[in-house]
C-alpha cells in the first residue's frame, strides 16, 4: 500500500482538513455539537490514518512516541491544572468563576481550558494505543 | 484556606500525582511520589475524620455550583471512617512495594505499577468521599480499570486469565449499577445522593425503585464478591502481583461495602422500599452460605495466596451478615470489621509478599519449616490467622462479639452458633499454616534464604501491631463504627 | 434494524465480519441517537463506536485469530440469565414516566436551571458542553482520567519486555 | 401507559439480552468483549430515550425554540461511551497478551492449559 501514489497524494490533501475540522469540531463546542473529547479522537484518527497509508516508521519519525506519551500525561495535567487553579485563587476545586474578573468569562476559560485537556489526553491515549498495537505487529513478522 | 479545600484535595493529589509519575517515567520518582502522595493522603483524612467528628458533615461544592445541580462532595462519619481507613492502608503499602514490586516487575513496567496504585487510591478515595451516585461510577471506573491493569501485571500468565475475567465481571456490574442508577434518576430526576433520599420519600411507584435495587446490588456484589458473585476474586488475588493483592483486599472490596451500605440506608432507607422486601433475609441467607462455603474451600487450597483470598470471601460474608442485621450492633460490626478485616488481610497479604520474594512461591509444599527460617513473617502470619478466626486479643474478635450480640439482639441463636462454627473452619485452615510453617521438616529448595527485608517486613508488621491494637484497644474503631452506626440508623428507619 | 444486526453478530462465527457488523451497528445506534436529539452523543457514538472500537477490534484481531472456534456453547444458562435480568427491567420500567412526558422528574428537577441558565451564568449556548466541562466538570475530570488510565494500562500492559517471563510457567 | 410509550425500554431490554448472552455463552474473547460492548450501549437508549421531548430540538439554546431535550443524561452517557471505549481498549490489550501466552484466544482451551499445568506441578 504505502507506494501507490493515488493514495499518498489523497492522504496528503485530506490530513490537514481533517485536522482543520478536528480544531473546528474542538472551538466549536460551545456553540454546536461537540468538544474536546470528540476532536481528540478525529485528530487521532487522522493520525492513524497516516500511519495506514505511509507506514508505523514514517508515523513514529513525524510523532515520536515520547511526544505522545508526554500527550497522555499531560491533558489529565492541563485539567486538573485547572482545578487547582481555581483553588489558588481563592474559589473552589475546577471553580472556573474566579478565573477572569468576570465570571461568565471566567467559565469560557475555564471550559476552553480543560477541553484542551480532554483533547490533549483523548488522542494521545488512542495514537498510543494504536502504536502499541501496530508496533506488536511488526516485532512479531520480523519473528 | 486550605482547610476547607482538603475534601477535594484528598481525591486530587494522588489523581494528579499519576500523570506526573508518567511523564517523568523514573522507578525512584514513581515510588517517591507514590508514598508521598499517600502519606498526605492519610494526613488529610485524619483532619477530616477530625474535623468532622467535631463538626458533623462537611461539604464541598466543586466548581462552586451547589448541589444538586454540581458535584458535591460530602463527608460524614461513615465515609471519613472509610477515607481513613483505604488511606492508613495504602500509606503503609506504598513504601513496603519498592523493594518487592522491583523483584515481582520489570524495570520499565515498575513506575506504571504506582501510576497505577495513585490511580486506584484516587478511584478509591473518589468513591468515597462523593456525594453523587454518577460520580461513584466515574470514580468506580478509575479505581477499576487501574485494578485489571495491576493485576494484570501479575508474574504469571495465569495473572492475564484472571484479570480479563474481573474486567468482564466488573463491566458488567459497573453496567448493572449503571442502570440502577438510571432507574433512580428517570423517577426523581436527581443525581445527588442528599438529594435523592429526600425526594424517593415521595416516590409511591415501587417497581422501578425494586429494579433499581436489584440491579444496584447485583452490580455492586460483583464487584465486592458477594456470594455467589464471588468467582472474579480468588483467582484475582491469587495472581496478581503481592502488593496489589495487600492493597486490594484491605480496601477495594470494603469500599464497595461502603457503597452498599450507602445505598442500602441512606438511599433506599427512606423510601417504602424495605417495607415490601424480604431483603434482610436474603442476604442474611447469602452471607451465611458465604461464609460457610468459602471457608471450607478455602481449607483444600494448595497455595496460601488463594487460600486467604476464598477466605476474604467468607471474611466479606461477615460484613453483609452485620448489614442484614441491620441493626445497630449488627451495623457497628459490620462497619468495624471494614476496619479489623482491612487491616488483618493487608498484615497476612503483606507477610506473604516477603515469603513470595524468598520462596519464589507460596504453595504449601515451599513454605514447609518456614517458621524457623523466617521467624518474624511467619509469627506475624499467625497473628493475622488467629484474627481471622476471631480469638480474643485481635481485631477480628470485636467484630464477632458484635455481630454475636446483634444475633443475640434480634433472638437469633441459631445464628451465634453458626458464627462459632465458622470461626472453627477458620482455625481449620489457619493451622493448615501453622503445621506447614512450624512442624513440618523444612523444604530443600529453599533452606539458605532468611528473613524478608526490613522494610517490607516492618511496613507488615506496622499492620500486625495494628490487628493486635484495634483487639485491645478499640475506642477509636468502634467508637467511630457505631456513630456511623447511629447516624445511618437514625436517618434510615 | 438494529435488532437483525445484533442477531447476526451473535451467529457470525468469523470475527472480521463481527467487527464489521459491530460498526453498522455503532451507526444505526448513532442514527437513533440523532433523532433522539443527542447530537453530541450521536457524534461520539459514530467516532468512537465506528472508528475508533472497530480499528482497536481489527487491530486486535489481526493480532490474534479471525474464526472463533467452532464448539457448542452452553446456550440454556445464559439465555435464561440475560432473559432474566431482561425481564427485570422490563419489571422496572413499567412504572417509568412514559415516553416524552414533560411532566417527569428528569424533566422538572435540576435541568431547567442547565438550559435556562447556562448561557447567563456560562456564556455557553450549547447546554451539554456547559453541563458537561462546568456543572459536572468533575465527572469530565474523571472522565478523562479514565483514558488516561486506559492509555497508561495498555503501555503497561504491551510495552516490550526484556526479561523472558516464562520461566515460572514451564 | 401504552406499549407504545415503552417501546424504547422494549429495544433497549433486547440489546441488553443480546449483549449479555454474548457475554455469558460464547467463548472467544474477543467475542465476549464485543457482546459487552452492545450490553453497554444498551443503557445509552436507557438513559437518552426518556430525556426526548417530542417537538423539542437538541440542547442547544438559540432564539425561537422553547423546548429542549433534556442535557443530563446526554452527559452521563458521554461519560459512559469514553468509559466503554476505555475499557474495550484495555480488554484488548490483555487479550492479546493472553494470546500470546497462550497461544489461543478460546476459553475453554485455556482453562485446559491452566489445568494441565496444574497437575505437572
């Protein structure tokens, strides 16, 4: 597969809308359907689909596997960040009124924030375990 | 100021602490963290069983939106008792794991193994301390998934076996509660537990609510084992790796009691449910043929492990047998048992990590003679056996005299000598121990090895003095028990 | 439609086919949940139970074994326990609110102030994002860590080991 | 109360059988994971299907609508897809790793390789 031309140029010219729509799907939450959790899993899929068509190698040299370890860790960190934030200045755990002078602001930061959390971890945690899965793959051919 | 924050931040650190513990991938920063974290942990349960056994229930709205519109997290006698209680242990348990989750696990799987433990403990403590049945889900989740993980850590491929057969049975009883819980929501409307009991008062529909308790129980039995709920657990503990089996045993099972018996008063207590159910004499049949049937398996197994896993089965019987009484004796036994068997099966589960690093293996035929090689472990061990049996000067003698006297409270004496009678199937096998470990020639293959290492051995051993401490001594477990006690009766009935 | 689709998944033996049919089902569920007026929930359900289960399932299955074997199973218990938990339910739900009745709990308690309030008191028109990250942003929380926990449990779990760890089973 | 208005408990109470009896009766792991997943999106209509206002839009507030189905539960059963998600990916795991262990993915076969191992020792 990873030498047909057809499909590496296909590929090539979809990943960055899918992308682009993920980013879209992620800020548009507020207003329709979706949101950080949703995104996460269509810039994983893009990810993935990546992977398909040029190969784990290719994939792994574009997004090393450390980044997306760093990836899992580090949406749970943002959210929980968040929380935290809160209580140090002086609300509630995850209170996102005190985050902005005005409240109302306060919770879109607070909600824009922790969906950047969500996303983050969400398509780290599904790239990596497509990567585990797929790396088994390979091991095993090579015996 | 940050007083008042504790009830999130008992939950929050060891939640924050796991992906810290990933992102830095280092077996020393892991271990750590993981005994920092649940040394803090303790601390703050402390203060709050302090705090609210001086001020009643304390609250704390997340996010600042009050219930039962937000998430709130509520912490009153009972649950501040559990908080202690899964904290004390894995405080203990977290620095006892460096030296045996090294030789049980490969370096690079070691740190994941404690990302994993804070996970637990935050599931644990999560399930806890909230006020709001949606949230327990989340949190039973957290707790659950991180459980298959650490058993499926295991040395043995049978480890796999058995954690696929858990995170079966635990979906489905998650699922089950999953739809109690719905069943609750679509008639009053509400996820908060304060909440709720309020308004099923009202409710004069009795079906859902009947569907709703079952399911709730049968989801919640499998996961604390309930009999005949109980085919996950032995299997479970008998393979996964040492200190996972200390910490569960000691806590995630008594959490879901915990949840259980949440439900049971504070939740269905209020609403005519119990007046229409025969529900005290079923799972006063149930805990009986628990206890009964497990013991007595427990007394043919081969590995000393899954011996004392059948046996936490039989010990869990004990707990819904004190619930079934349902009376305040029967409660306070119950609820100090959480306590007494807790601290018993993470003392006896601990110890047999230390035999497992020198043995190699915990069948009956390696440990021949262990009692002179290894004098202190094995003393230990028979300490904690004799616990379970319920002999006067342990901690599991409290919570027989108090389910005895509940028995005697509600006229049943046939049930005080079933007690009894268990009690001896237990010194049954807990002398299994006693002649394999004391008079039997010791075993060829593993006649050099000596003591286990301080540090495991003393962390056990902390658990040991406390089994003796909480028979001697029980102003603090029984004293916090029965106002647990008093307060689930008084709002319940 | 998604009845027939269940039925044939339980009488498929080889597993691609499964998966493939467990995806038409994640979208026939998808479609109900559209017209239920869960549009978010229907985006979740079309991503996660079309795409992501069923490249996990294929993935797993290129890894292991495509034909489940051919042997009876013990049909009778199951049947008369799932039908008995089912008939459970069915217990229960007769005494349920019916179908889109304004009048029923969920509908009068606690969700008017969500969808009459969240756009004062979150600025964010779209009810479910705002009950989802603020009311219950704690439930989010756990949610996400669940993930996390997932994805940390399968690094765990896959990572290569060096240490050859048959020794104890031979 | 019609059978009518209870017709989305009747299909929910089918995939919840269906998935369960996958569970219970079949052998392959795999299968059993799949069987558990349709068991969970049963409760998805269980919980979406009473929050359906009929003449009532999504959830999104917007000028010239005035009733709207019911938020909530579309959040708690968001909270259950990701769960789900979460737990068939470690199931798969550990079935692969079993698989590799054992060199089968079939109950019964390995319960006899556990048994057989038992009576060498």
């Amino acid at each position: 597969m990873r030498r047909d031309i057809v499909l590496r140029v296909i590929a090539k010219l979809l990943i960055p809308f899918m992308l682009l729509f993920a980013l879209y799907v992620q800020f548009h939450g507020d207003l329709g359907p979706g949101g950080g959790f949703q995104a996460g899993v269509i810039i994983a899929a893009s990810i993935i689909f990546y992977t398909i068509i040029f190969g784990l190698p290719e994939a792994r040299r574009l997004l090393p596997e450390w980044i997306v370890e760093t990836m899992v860790a580090s949406g749970v960190l943002i959210y929980a960040g968040v929380g935290v934030l809160g209580i140090l200045l002086g609300g509630n755990y995850l209170d996102y009124f005190v985050l902005d002078h005005d409240p109302v602001h306060g919770q879109h930061r607070g909600i824009f924030w922790i969906e950047v959390g969500v996303a983050v971890t969400v398509s780290g945690v599904m790239l990596k375990i497509f990567y585990m899965f797929a790396g088994r793959r390979r091991d095993e051919d090579n015996g | 100021m940050t007083l008042e924050h504790l009830p999130a931040l008992q939950v929050v650190l060891p939640l924050i602490s796991a992906p810290l513990i990933v992102l830095v991938r280092r077996r020393w920063f892991a271990w750590a963290l993981a005994v920092l974290v649940s040394w803090i942990s303790l601390a703050i349960a402390v203060t709050l069983f302090l705090e609210v056994g001086r001020t009643g229930v304390i609250t704390y709205a997340i996010g600042n939106w009050p219930p039962p519109w937000g998430i709130e997290y509520r912490v009153d006698a009972l649950n501040s008792f559990v908080l202690v209680l899964v904290s004390f242990t894995a405080a203990v348990v977290a620095p006892y794991a460096r030296i045996s989750i090294a030789a049980e696990l490969p370096r690079e799987q070691a740190y994941l193994l404690f990302a994993m433990f804070c996970l637990c403990l935050a599931g644990l403590l999560g399930i806890t301390i909230t006020g709001d049945m949606f949230n327990i889900f989340v949190f039973l989740e957290i707790a659950s998934l991180s459980t298959y993980v650490m058993i499926a850590l295991g040395q043995r491929r049978k480890a796999l076996v058995a954690a696929y057969q858990y995170l079966i049975m635990g979906t489905i009883g998650a699922t089950f509660y999953v739809i109690g819980i719905g069943l609750l929501y679509l008639m009053t409307g509400t996820l908060n537990i304060a909440d709720l009991a309020g308004r099923l008062r009202d409710v004069g529909e009795i079906r859902p609510l009947l569907a709703a308790f079952a399911f709730i129980t049968v989801g919640i039995g499998l996961k604390l084992a309930l009999f005949p709920l109980h085919q996950w657990l032995p299997n479970a503990y008998a393979f996964a790796p040492s200190v996972v089996t200390a910490f569960l045993s000691a806590t995630a099972t008594k959490v879901s009691v915990y949840v259980l018996i949440r439900f049971y008063f504070t939740i269905f207590g209020t609403s005519i449910l119990f007046a229409a159910l025969p529900t005290d004499e079923v799972l006063l049949v149930l805990s009986i043929a628990g206890i009964v049937t497990a013991s007595l398996v427990a007394v043919f197994q081969q590995d000393l492990k899954r011996m004392f896993a059948y046996s936490s089965v039989a010990q869990i019987g004990y707990i819904t047998l004190g619930l079934s009484l349902a009376n305040e004796a029967g409660l306070t036994g119950s609820i100090v048992h959480l306590l007494n068997h807790g601290v018993t099966k993470g003392a006896i589960f601990l110890l047999i990590g230390g035999i497992a690093l020198r043995c190699g293996a915990v069948t009956f035929d390696r440990l021949r003679g262990i009692g002179r090689r290894m004098p202190l472990t094995a003393f230990g061990l028979v300490i904690g056996g004799l616990s379970l049996v319920g002999i006067p000067g342990t901690a599991g003698f409290i919570t027989k005299w108090y389910l005895v006297l509940a028995a005697i409270e509600r006229g049943y004496w046939w049930l005080v000598a079933v007690i009894v009678a268990s009690s001896l199937i237990a010194l049954g096998y807990v002398w299994r121990f006693v002649e394999a470990a004391y008079l039997s020639p010791p075993d060829e293959r593993s006649v050099k090895q000596g003591e286990a290492p301080a540090s495991m051995l003393g962390f056990a051993w902390v658990l040991v003095i406390a089994c003796v401490y909480f028979g001697l001594d029980t102003s603090f477990s029984v004293g916090a028990a029965r106002e647990a006690a008093v307060l689930l009766i008084g709002g319940a009935r | 439609m998604m009845a027939i689709v269940v039925l044939a998944m339980i009488n498929q033996r080889n597993l691609f086919a499964v998966v493939v049919l467990g995806g038409i089902y994640s979208f026939l569920m998808a479609t109900v949940l559209v017209a239920l007026d869960a549009v978010d929930v229907a985006m979740t359900e079309a991503s996660v139970g079309a795409g992501i289960s069923t490249v996990l399932l294929l993935g797993a299955l290129y890894l292991t074994r495509g034909e489940e074997a051919k042997h009876a199973p013990r049909r009778l218990i199951p049947l008369v326990v799932s039908i008995a938990v089912g008939l459970a339910l069915v217990y229960g739900s007769l005494g349920l609110p019916a179908f889109s009745d304004p009048k029923a709990p969920i509908h009068t308690h606690v969700v008017p102030r969500y969808l009459n309030d969240t756009l004062k008191e979150t600025g964010v028109p779209n009810a479910v994002t705002s009950v989802l990250a603020s009311y219950r942003g704690y439930d989010t929380l756990g949610e996400t860590t669940v993930v996390f926990t997932a994805g940390a449990g399968v690094i765990a779990l896959l990572r290569r080991r060096r240490r050859v760890r048959e020794e104890d089973d031979k | 109360m019609s059978l009518a208005s209870h017709y989305s408990y009747w299909v929910t109470i089918f995939l919840m059988i269906a998935g369960l009896y996958i569970v219970i009766a079949r052998g392959n792991l795999v299968k059993k994971l799949i069987g558990l997943g349709i068991f969970q999106t049963s409760v998805y209509l269980l919980y979406i299907a009473p929050g359906k206002l009929i003449g009532g839009t999504a959830p999104i507030v917007a000028e010239g609508f005035r009733t709207y189905s019911n938020p909530l539960p579309h959040v708690l059963i968001l909270t259950a897809i990701v769960v789900g998600v979460a737990t068939l990916a470690l199931g798969l795991a550990i079935v692969v790793r079993i698989r590799e262990a054992y060199g089968t993915i079939e109950e019964d076969e390995i319960l006899a390789q556990d048994r057989r191992e038992e009576e060498q020792v």
